[in-house]
C-alpha cells in the first residue's frame, strides 16, 4: 500500500464518504489531491492515455473501486459536454468525497497543465518574434497536423456508426461552409439521429434528415459587431464552449477557428495553430488550450477567466448527472443524441483540418514533416508528445541552418 493510503484499512476504501468520521474524509481528501495532482503533472499523450492512467491509479492499485465502475463512469463522461478525461477525474472525486473531491479532484488535474500553459503563454506573447520560437513552431506546426487526423480518424470509428451518422458528418461539414454555428450544429445532428433511432428507422426518413439543414441559409451571411476583449468577454465565450461541446478536445478548434479568428478576428490563424502545438506539448488536458489563449487576449485575468470558463460546466454537470449514472446508460433517446452529436464533431473536425493544414503546410519541408508524423502516429503508434518534441527540435535546427 502506498503512502497516501497508509492508514486506511482495504476495506475502508469502498466505504460510502458520509459513513467515514472526520480523520477519514480528510485523508480521503489528501489522497486525492496527490493522485490527481501527480496524474495532471505526468499525464501526456491525451485523453486516452489519461484515462488509461487513472484506470491503474485507481481501480488497479488503490482499488478505490472497480474497473466495472470506472468503465461506467467513462461511459457517462460521453453523455455530456466537455473533456473526457477531466470529466472522469471528477467523476472519482465525487465518488470518493462527494462535491469537496470533486472540486479537488478536478482542479488538481487541471492546475498542472494550467500553471505550465501559462508560463508559455507568457514566453510566447514576449518571444514570439525572435528567430528560435518561429523555428520551433515551424516544426512543431506540421506534426499538430498529422496528430489532429489521427484523432480525427479514431473518432470516426466510433462516431460513424451506422447511415443516420454518416449522413449527418456530411451535412455538418456542408453546413459548416456556410457559416452555420456550431453549437445549432452540434444540436440539431443530436436531435436528428435522436428522432430517427427513436423511430426505429435507419434510412429513408425524410422529415429528419431535412432537420439539420432547416435553418434559413440567410445565416451563412449575418454579421454582428465584434464584442471588445476583455476578461469578462473572454469567459463568457470559453464558458459557452464548455457548456456544448463534445467529443475530442480537437473539436475545440473548430469553434476557435469560426470565433475567434473569422468572426471576431481577434487572433489570427497562426496564433490558434500556436496555441494548439503548445496545449498539446504539455500534459494534462487539451482544453488547457483556453489558458493560453486567454492570456494572448486578455492578460492574466483573461488566462484565469478563460481556463474557469471552459472547465466550469463540467464540474456543474458531473455534480447534477453521476446519481443518474445507471439510468442515462440504458437511454435510448441519450443513446441516439448523443450519437447524432458524435457525428457531428467528427464533421467539425474534418473541416478545422482542412483550415489549419492550410496555415501549417507552407512549403516541401512541412508537408515531409507532416507525412512522416503522420506515419508515426498512424502505424508505430508514437506517443504525440515525443513526435511535437521532435518536430520542435526539427524546426529550430533547420532555422539555425539557413
């Protein structure tokens, strides 16, 4: 047993947090404020590497409690917005200690890779001009590429499913290119694929398939003012990503992209590619991305703001949806919106590829650099953070050498 769970009997570790007196509560709440501040320092390689840690911390050493159960938390963290892997985190907090281990949970695996986005951000605002940092992310740029196709390709296996989602990823992508928003996107796919499995149809329904696409297409040309930057702004607009999106934290680019740089252009292109490679160099979450860009936008408080904007509704929706676990797994409806939502993230991602290889893909060194990470990843299964490492190292020698 280790140090963290000195003291505390095997049997004590599947008792209810409300039956435990007062000693135990705190040592429950120690202990996972250590794991989960050790998993958000050393969790690289994403939310499937994450989770695949949390499983040996958790269910294999500690047994805090089965894989059965975890499996079940893992499965529900599917079923509302936001990033897996930090959703199954305070999953177990609250799991252990109620609403103060899901707080602490939550918050020790994300203040890691929060604190270290930060300091790069900083580096990055100061730095970004000299020679050496544009070589590090030309190299690093290229291999972001071939790691975001790659998440691309996994979730398409899981998200194609059947027609119905098929049909939708295709019309989300369509949709897309007519400046349609992204969160009626995500919505309506969910309610399609809901309305037809609810039907028990799989083809040939008309009425649902025409729902996604009933929207007037006057929308693909409204314009509204830019809103000004600030840290106030910058919440709200982290806080509404939070509370719709689904799927890979990759997905989170494709909202970036449309707001940010097209619509309130208040990066650019280049500085969301950026920030990109730096939320996937370091640990921990990919959402963590928020950190970064908030601070670009809005200083520190846009750095704080952003990152409670963006990891707030998964707190919320953790505490409100795991006593309705078993229930929610066995829906029919949620099965079937959540599906259509799936689909439609993969139809989001696909299109932000496209827009940032575009910025990224520059000349015949990048596009090398991107087949051969592509290869990497694709068929020896490298861990991506040692391919954007190598990337980066790649870049600032071929800087030094020109």
């Amino acid at each position: 047993m280790s140090q963290e769970t000195e003291g505390i009997r095997p049997e004590e570790q599947q008792i209810p947090y409300t039956a435990l007196n007062s000693q135990q509560k705190k040592q429950r709440l120690r202990e996972l404020a250590v794991v989960f501040l050790k998993l958000g320092t050393i969790a690289f390689g994403g939310p499937a590497a994450h989770i695949a840690m949390m499983d040996d911390e958790v269910a294999k050493r500690r047994q805090w409690m089965s894989r059965e159960k975890l499996l079940d938390l893992l499965g529900v963290t599917n079923l509302i917005p936001g990033p897996n892997s930090t959703e199954l985190a305070i999953h177990i907090g609250y799991e252990r200690a109620g609403w103060r281990g899901l707080i602490i949970a939550g918050t020790c695996f994300i203040l890691p890779a929060m604190s270290i986005v930060w300091v790069l951000a900083i580096a990055y605002k100061q730095y970004q001009t000299l020679p050496q940092a544009e070589g590090l992310l030309y190299g690093i740029k290229p291999v972001i590429i071939a790691i975001v196709l790659q998440a691309l390709w996994k979730l398409g296996q899981k998200a194609i499913k059947d027609v119905p989602t098929g049909i939708v990823a295709v019309a989300v992508i369509v949709a897309f290119f007519f400046g349609w928003d992204e969160i009626v996107l995500l919505l309506l796919a969910g309610l399609s694929v809901m309305l037809v499995k609810s039907l028990g149809r799989s083809r040939g329904n008309a009425a649902a398939w025409l729902l996604p696409l009933s929207l007037p297409l006057a929308q693909a040309g409204h314009t509204t003012p830019t809103p000004p930057v600030g840290w106030l702004n910058v919440f709200l607009f982290f806080l509404k990503i939070g509370s719709v999106l689904y799927g890979s934290g990759y997905v989170l680019l494709a909202f970036l992209q449309r707001d940010l740089v097209e619509r309130n252009q208040w990066l650019t292109s280049q500085q969301l590619l950026d920030a990109v490679a730096i939320g996937q160099f370091t640990p921990g979450p990919v959402f963590t991305t928020a950190t970064f860009i908030g601070y670009l936008l809005a200083g520190h408080a846009g750095a704080i703001a952003a990152t409670i904007g963006i990891f707030l509704p998964a707190f919320v929706l953790v505490g409100i949806i795991n006593p309705w676990v078993p229930k929610l797994r066995q829906s029919t409806l949620v099965g079937g919106f959540l599906d259509g939502v799936n689909a439609a993230s993969l139809g989001l991602m696909a299109v932000v590829s496209y827009t940032l290889g575009r910025t990224a893909l520059i000349d015949i060194v990048t596009v090398v650099l991107a087949i051969v990470s592509a290869i990497a990843v694709f068929r020896f299964k490298i861990n991506s953070a040692w391919l954007v490492l190598a990337g980066g190292i790649i870049g600032l020698i071929l800087q030094l050498v020109r």
